[in-house]
C-alpha cells in the first residue's frame, strides 16, 4: 500500500463561519440544490451528521462517479475544521483503499478567509496514483467550492 498527501489553500472574501455552514454542515441541503446537475442528493445513512456519521452521495444520472459514502471523522464548528473520509463507492476507482481529507477555514484580516486542505491517498498494492488523476478530484472539487462561494456572495444573509 503507498501513502500520497496533497495539501491545498485558498483564499475567500467568505468569513469561516459562513463558509464552513454552507459547504460543509449544510452541504447536504445546498449542494444538491446548487449543483442539481453533478450531484443528485447527500443523504446521512448512519448517525446525526456529526463525527462518526456515514453520508453517501448519489451523482447526477450520466456521471462517471454513481455514488460515494463518507465516513465524518471530525465536526469542530468552533474551530471551522472538518475531518472526513471517503470509505466507499466508484470514486476509489478499486484502485484506493480509502482517501482521507482535513479541512480547516481560518478568518484573514480582510473579513475574508484562508481555508486549507489536506488529502492523503491510501492507494491498493503497487498503484501510483498520477498527477492528473489527483488535479482532476481538486479541480471538482475547487468548482463545487466557487459556485457555494459565489452563492454566498449574491446571498449575503444566507448562512450568516
């Protein structure tokens, strides 16, 4: 089994704590109302949405990916970071034991935010997971970002 970690940072003109209640406490709720054509529902199959929880989403019908199933390792809402991992479903590609992701949203001085990531591949046997495959996952993930980002802006009482 090998070991990959990729860290990533952005910058928003979204505070933490907006940021973190759209795109991550109620990103059941927003995304798939955001992003109907990518992301069908995000349901919590087990648990009450905090750590331990198990969420599955199921992908718009002619994705490549049909359905995933997160594992909720930690919710700090005081903190803004957010623990998770991906345990199940087409996006391990029978190639990757588990993929694990950290993310933390720090307020900026501009009333902004900086928000980091963390991912770490488990990859199966002697596969190498490739660069590409790796900026494919953060450019989707990057896009889903933006569209809850912009939706802030252009809704500045929701999640406030």
């Amino acid at each position: 089994m090998g070991v990959t970690t990729y860290s990533d940072e952005y910058t928003s003109p979204i505070p933490p704590a907006r940021l973190f209640k759209a795109l991550i406490v109620d990103s059941h709720n927003l995304i798939p109302k955001l992003l109907p054509l990518a992301v069908e529902s995000i349901q919590i199959t087990q648990g009450d949405g905090g750590a331990g929880s198990i969420r599955q989403i199921n992908f718009a019908e002619g994705s490549q990916v049909k359905c995933i199933k997160n594992r909720i390792d930690e919710l700090d809402e005081k903190n803004f970071s957010y623990k998770y991992s991906l345990i199940e479903g087409d996006g391990l590609m029978d190639k990757l034991d588990k993929i694990t992701y950290g993310v933390k949203f720090e307020a900026t001085a501009d009333g902004g935010s900086k928000n980091k990531m963390v991912s770490t591949y488990y990859t199966k046997g002697d596969f190498v997971l490739t660069e590409e495959e790796i900026k494919a996952g953060k450019e989707k993930a990057l896009a889903m970002y933006k569209v809850v980002e912009n939706y802030l802006i252009q809704n500045p009482d929701a999640y406030a």
